[in-house]
C-alpha cells in the first residue's frame, strides 16, 4: 500500500465474524464470497472490516441447474491419479473467498488501467459502485455490495470527462 499497490485478500472461509488477516487490515480490500444466488455463502467470513463481496462459488449446490456444482472453475496443477498426485494442468471446481478474491484484484487492475493511481481512490470506486445486497448500504455479509466493474468504470469514466469538461470550462 505504502509504495502505490492495490492490496486485495480473502475474507476467511470459517463463517465467522472473527476478522481474518490480513484482509482485516488497515489499506486492504477484504472480499466476501457469494453464490449464484448473489447470497452469500455459508462459509464466508464477515463482519466490520469487509469491504465489498464478489462470486467464490458453492459446490454443495445446484442453484442455476446445470446438473453442476456451483463452484468457480479454475485452472489448476494438482489432481490425483490411482492415488498419487500428479502434476498436470486441470480444470476444477472450487469454492471459498479464495475465488472471490481474484475477481475484485481483476476489477482492481482495470480501474488502475483506466487511470486511477491510488490505492484507496481504488477501492473507493470498487465499494461506491458495488450493486447493494443485503441490507440497505453497507453491512456485515456484504460489505458495500457485491462487486460491478462495469459499474465502476462507468463511473470513473463519468467522473473523469465531467472534471475534464468543468476544467476545460474554467
């Protein structure tokens, strides 16, 4: 943060309100996990140091019927075979804050790309244009909403050509 990085990190998977570091730290985005649904999920962490939540899958439902596990795909390296792991790429299943989080650090490096620097005019953007879920505003499971980096762009782009327009009318 000190040096001009946007520092993102997974709530915590206990579904508890215990804080969990280091997204509980001061400077750090901290992500909760939803579902499809756009509930949150079972196992994610909340509580006052959650910033915005973002999809960590739920491989224990089905909720959009697919005949699949509701879990967030990735690429991975482990897999077992005839029980020994082998090293090879793969796609899996998986759930947690830990799938979370990389959506939120993706929507991160597109505000950054578009030309906001500071770290925590970032996650200003990240939070003011989270879609509200949960109670109304911010609160413990949601944080400020469920992340929309469209919505945020768009915003960044509004903001910047009005400053730009009301400058250039000065």
């Amino acid at each position: 943060y000190d040096k001009g990085v946007v520092v993102v990190a997974a709530a915590g998977n206990n579904g508890s309100r215990a804080p969990s570091y280091p997204a509980a730290f001061d400077h750090v985005i901290a992500v909760a996990a939803t579902q499809y649904d756009r509930s949150t999920t079972f196992y994610s962490n909340y509580g006052p140091h959650l910033d915005i939540a973002a999809p960590g899958g739920n491989v224990l439902v089905d909720q959009n019927k697919d005949g699949k596990p509701d879990g967030i795909l990735q690429e991975t390296l482990r897999r077992e075979r005839d029980g020994r792991v082998v090293f090879e790429p793969t796609f899996a299943l998986y759930m947690g804050t830990s799938m979370a989080c990389p959506h939120v650090a993706a929507a991160a490096a597109l505000v950054v790309q578009s030309g906001v620097s500071h770290p925590d005019a970032v996650a200003e953007l990240l939070t003011r244009s989270a879609a509200d879920a949960g109670d109304e505003g911010w609160d413990e499971h949601y944080g400020h909403g469920i992340l929309d980096v469209g919505a945020a762009l768009r915003r960044h782009t509004v903001e910047e050509g009005s400053s730009r327009l009301l400058a250039a009318l000065l």
